[in-house]
C-alpha cells in the first residue's frame, strides 16, 4: 500500500474487509536501486549500500522475465535496476512491483552521481538536459555546447494512463521547453531502459529521447 492513501480512507477500507480478511497484509511500495540477479529459484536483489543480495518475487505481471531479453543481454548476466519495491512490517518477503530502470551492471550503477531532478538525454542528433534546483543546463556537440537556464518548477498535466510534466526556462533569448511522460523508454543506441519519455524543444528544434529522476540533495 502506498503512503499516498490517506488515513481515513485506509481505515475505512479495513473496517469493511477486516471481517473477511483479518490477517491482511498491507504492503509499502518505495523506489529502490540495486544489483539484480537471477537464480536457481527466482531472483535476488543487492540493494545500493548493501553487502548481502536478498530474495525479491516477481509482481510485475510478466515484465521481469523478459527484462533480459528485451535489453539483449545473457540470462546470467547482472542487471543494475531502479525499481519500485513492495515490503511489510509483517511479512519478511520483498516483491518487485515494477522496473523503472534497467541496464546492464558494468556501468556506475550504485556510484552514478544521482544529485539531480530530472536528466534527460537523445541520440541523433545527440542533446541532455541535467534539471537541479540550482538551475537547468542544456547540452549538445554543436555551439552553443552548453547553456545555463535558471530552474522552475513543472506543470504537470494528467493524460490516460499516466501524467506528464513540462518545465519551461527561458535565459536571455532562448527559450528550453522539456516535456517527460511516465513512459517506459528505451534508448536506441545503448538499449538501456528508463522510466520516463523526453521531447525537448530548443531553438526550433523538437528533439527525442529517454530520461530519468535522480535523488536530489
């Protein structure tokens, strides 16, 4: 259960199913990340800042089997994923609900810099864009290679079945529009999968890509 649901509510809910469920379990879904692996039985997670891989059951409706697969990697090989995790006070087992990110794990994994909001990126023509609240940098191998945009906040906007959110800057005579859908992407050169779709706008241009959300500080 997430901490989305307000307290009332819950209990509401649980006076109506408590007579015919009184030993349910109510599980907390936060996002994690880690190294995982599969096994002999199933699947095993080392979670960022841990020395010891724990069990994880697959809960993602058929998503998780695939993963290596689809991101075109050997069944044995690791995988660092960020991913939305269900535990209970009550129930010692760990359930993967969902991936939001996934790639091979010879990359920084645990050790990439997460200090940031929102980190955009495209290939062909190659462009990112990095959001912190200390501001909103615009990147490409053509001049201007970088440009600095003071920071805003998004207007986010509900579209069936998820939600979108854009941020809008503007720095002297350009104007960076950054749009993110809570979209499965993956990245057409390097297969890695991320959370959210990105279409950025800058000097007339619309450009594609992939993005994720980091930890800021």
């Amino acid at each position: 259960m997430r901490r989305l649901v307000g307290a009332a509510a819950l209990a509401a809910w649980m006076t109506l199913v408590g007579a015919c469920a009184p030993d349910m379990t109510f599980w907390e879904v936060t996002r994690v990340r880690g190294e995982l692996k599969r096994t002999m039985s199933g699947y095993e997670l080392k979670l960022c800042g841990s020395s010891e891989p724990r069990a994880v059951k697959d809960f993602t409706h058929g998503d998780l089997p695939g993963l290596w697969r689809t991101l075109g990697v050997h069944p044995s090989s690791a995988l660092f994923v960020e991913a939305n995790l269900g535990s209970s006070s009550s129930n010692p087992e760990l359930r993967i609900h969902e991936i939001l990110r996934a790639q091979p794990a010879e990359g920084p994994g645990c050790e990439e810099d997460w200090a940031y909001e929102v980190r955009a990126h495209g290939n062909e023509p190659f462009w990112g864009v990095t959001v912190k609240q200390e501001g909103i940098v615009f990147e490409q191998p053509d001049e201007p290679t970088r440009i600095e945009f003071p920071h805003v906040r998004p207007m986010f906007e509900m579209r069936s079945p998820s939600f979108s959110r854009t941020y809008r800057t503007v720095s002297g005579s350009d104007t960076l529009v950054l749009r993110l859908d809570r979209r499965r992407c993956q990245d057409g050169m390097s297969g890695f999968i991320f959370p959210l779709t990105a279409e950025a706008r800058f000097r007339g241009r619309e450009l594609h890509g992939c993005a994720s959300e980091g930890a800021p500080r």
